[in-house]
C-alpha cells in the first residue's frame, strides 16, 4: 500500500487506529500519523522473540486544534 499525505484529522486518525490494529506501530508512517495528529499520549508495543505481541494507544491524550 504507498503511503499517501493525510489532510484530514478524522482520517489520520482511523488510519492510526487501523495500523494500531495490524501492529504497523513502529513503521515512519505512524510517527507521521502521530505528528499530523499532534498525539502526546502513550503508544505501547510488547515484543516477545521479535514478533509484536500486542499494541495498543491511550486515546485520552489527543488535543483538540482550535480552529
């Protein structure tokens, strides 16, 4: 899949959550979601053996653009 600029918040954001899902949190596309989105929260990773076990984000931490 190439990688396409994100203009839309809601967009990024379901974007972000679908590459949380497939465990793509550690490719230069999601710290380009989590830039665009200015996300300061917690992003976790577990890795046993070199395979991502599980990933997940704490959504409470995304702030709201004003304007």
């Amino acid at each position: 899949m190439s990688e396409v600029a994100v203009r839309d918040p809601e967009q990024a954001f379901v974007e972000l959550r679908r590459k949380v899902r497939n465990a793509e949190v550690l490719s230069a596309a999601v710290e380009r979601l989590l830039r665009e989105l200015r996300f300061s929260g917690k992003l976790s990773v577990v890795v046993q053996n070199g395979h991502v076990l599980k990933s997940g984000y704490e959504e409470g931490y995304f702030r709201k653009s004003s304007g």
